[in-house]
C-alpha cells in the first residue's frame, strides 16, 4: 500500500502547476527530502517529522485548492499515513498535524521552487523593461504604476521626465511593500534618485525579521550605498534595487506560485507591459536616429557608432546592449551605460536559465539591416511633435542667460 502512495506522491509532485494551488510543491518538496535522506514510509520519527511540515504546506495553500481533486486525495494519503505511523507520539511532532487549521503564529517557510517556476523582471534605464515572459520594452510612461503587486509584497515605480525633453523618462522613485504575514509584520522600503545613496533599511528603522526559529525570513542586505537586495527568505523571493548616479534600477526574481496569488495582473508591468501608446519602437530608433529625434525634438547627443563602441567596451550583450546604445545616443550619460553593464550582471546571476536562452534567441542588431526599407517616418514614430511645440537648445540658453542677467 506504501508504494501506491508514493507512486501517486511522484504522479502529483511532476504533474503541471494549478495557478496558486501548490498542492505539486508541496509534492515535491517532500518527494525530494525522502529520496536525499533515504526516508521510508514507516514509523520513524525523521519520518513524521517529514510528513508534519508536508501536511503544513498543504494547510497553507489550501484556501487556494478547493475542488482540486489532486489536492484531497495526497492529503488524505498522508493523513492516514500519520495516523497508521502513530506520528503523534513523538514529542517533535506532537499537535503538527491534528487540527485542519495552522496554526495562526507560526511561520512557514515555502519549499523551494524548481528552476522552471522562477521568474524575473527588470526595469532600468530610460526605461526599458524585461517583462516574465522574457519580452523587452523600451517605453515613456510618466506616474506611478505597480511593477509586481501579489498577496505578499508590492514593488511600485514611479517615473518622471527628467531631461525636458519629450519620451524621455527614467525610474525616480521606487516603493517596496512586504505585507503582514506569519513570517513578518508590514514593511516599507523607499528609494529616490535625488538622495543620496540607497537607504540600507526598511523606513521603520529594521533591517530584518526573525521568525520564532532564529531565522530571518526577510532582511536587507547591502554591498554599499548603491546596491540593495531586499530577501524574502519564507517566500524564496528577491527584489535587488541599483543606483547608478541620479538613476535607480530594479529586478524582481519570484516563483510563479508567488506570483500568480493576484488575480488581476492587467496593470503590472513585469506581466501586461508599458501602456500601448508610451512603447518606442526601437529597432526603428536604431534604423533612423536622425528622424527619431527631429520627430520628437530630442537631441542625438553621441553618434550611434560610438555608442556601440562604448557600450561594446563595458561587455554589455543583447537586450542590454541594445539599452544601452539607446539611452547613450539619446541622454550622452555615461552612468546608464554602467547601470545597463550591471544590470546585466544581475540578470545572468539571478535570472533562469531558460529566461536568459529566450533573451538571446530574441536578441536583435543595432544596425540597420534594413537598408532598402520603405517605412516612412509616420510609419516608424506615431505623434511627432511639431517644431515649435518643445523649445530649442538655443530657447533654453537664451532663458539661462536672462535669468543669470536678472540676478
């Protein structure tokens, strides 16, 4: 009878995930601690002990399996399992797995997801986003907007034109918020461009939570002032912030299981993207620079070739160098080409691995393969603005002089 059992364990742990049931987590969670400590079905107390934080897992995900029949049928498995192994007379296990109901002070820690359910998303530059599903944009919305909203934390980024210069914004301010749960109380993490440095804390003052084990099941950690990496431990999630002169950076690597406890992804941009109308069409920025910035009165302040030359020395590849191109021709500032460099730098270390082979496959030329093109201007930028309607290099300097004559 023990085989079937874990037969069916086997069947349920590589089965395919059911949006924020985790009952295949749970699985194999426990399927991978069998087979690593040579656990048998049988009255042992490692055994019991094994099956206690099994039946946990199942208790805290089970708001979100009702109806899964894969669910009711492992848990009942293990339950009996629990009471044929007389598992409560072992003084560690005593009252884990009685009541249906976890207990409310106790906090869980996730098990650890397989490499095929880790997703990642970035946001950096001016700006270009890497969203879940490994697309990139390049966008200028303006505002607040969440980038990654669930049931456990919120990470919201708020952008602004920086330059007076239309399509041109970067990340300004960016907002962390870990919500209460067993594992910790409600957290608040700030950082601004225009102050110096990253903080290197919540805003509360604390800089971790311990749970009633002596673990910390959140904590920020810091290499120096612009670099942050705020861990949730309990939920095997990361949020990993930058600073790179006045321009902030943000990456997000979290299960799906994390993810998708949020029914409504439609506003976030690591899942739905920039809004429709602020997306820039870079490849045809790169096909003609020229008549990108006469269409939007921006200037090209580095000549594409020297930027790919720049960007090239820094070892920046793909999708990064490809930012990285784009916001040198378009700003000349040196510190989004450090900041694009490092932020490829988390990506290799943070991101799946599946994730990073889609980014290469999908990666595209800054030169103009397209020579014999017939995309006209109106076909490549939508809403050029008129000559007259962002004032000249030379307007501005004329008001500069006249304010300095004043005073």
């Amino acid at each position: 009878m023990s085989m079937v059992h874990l037969f069916a364990l086997a069947a349920i742990a590589f089965s395919d995930a059911i949006s924020a049931c985790r009952v295949e987590e749970c699985a194999l969670w426990f399927h991978k601690t069998k087979e690593y400590e040579n656990l048998e079905p049988k009255a042992t107390e490692r055994y019991c002990q094994a099956l206690q934080t099994y039946l946990k897992c199942m208790n805290d995900t089970m708001r979100f399996c009702h109806g899964n029949l894969r669910f009711h049928s492992s848990e009942l498995v293990m339950r009996r399992h629990w009471k044929e192994f007389e598992c409560e007379k072992w003084e560690s296990c005593n009252g884990g797995a009685r009541s249906q109901v976890r207990p409310i002070n106790t906090c869980y820690f996730n098990p650890p997801p397989s490499n095929r359910k880790i997703k990642y998303c970035a946001l950096f530059g001016d700006p270009h986003l890497l969203m879940f599903n490994g697309s990139v944009q390049t966008c200028s919305e303006e505002g607040a907007r969440p980038l990654v909203e669930n049931r456990y934390f919120l990470v919201q980024v708020t952008n602004k034109n920086v330059r007076a210069e239309a399509l041109t914004t970067t990340v300004a301010k960016i907002t962390v918020l870990i919500r209460k749960h067993n594992c910790t109380s409600t957290l608040r993490y700030e950082a601004n461009a225009d102050e110096q440095g990253l903080p290197q804390g919540f805003t509360d003052g604390t800089t971790f939570q311990r749970t009633d084990h002596n673990r910390n099941s959140v904590e920020v950690l810091s290499q120096d002032n612009s670099y942050v990496e705020i861990a949730m431990h309990y939920i095997h999630s990361s949020i990993h912030i930058r600073r790179q002169g006045p321009y902030l950076s943000v990456s997000v690597k979290a299960p799906s299981s994390v993810l998708e406890t949020d029914s409504d992804v439609s506003n976030e941009m690591c899942w739905s993207g920039c809004s429709r109308f602020s997306v820039i069409a870079q490849e045809s920025v790169f096909r003609k620079p020229e008549k990108f910035v006469a269409c939007y009165a921006r200037q090209l302040h580095v000549p594409k070739k020297v930027a790919e030359e720049r960007c090239s020395s820094v070892g920046t590849t793909d999708a990064f160098f490809a930012a990285c191109v784009f916001d040198l021709m378009l700003t000349g500032d040196d510190y989004l080409v450090h900041l694009a460099r490092n932020v490829q730098s988390d990506f290799r270390r943070l991101a799946p691995y599946h994730l990073q082979s889609q980014i290469i496959k999908n990666r595209f030329s800054t030169h103009n393969d397209n020579q014999n093109s017939t995309e006209t201007i109106s076909d490549a930028f939508q809403g050029c603005l008129s000559s007259n309607t962002v004032p000249s290099s030379n307007v501005f300097l004329a008001i500069i002089l006249m304010i300095s004559f004043v005073l």
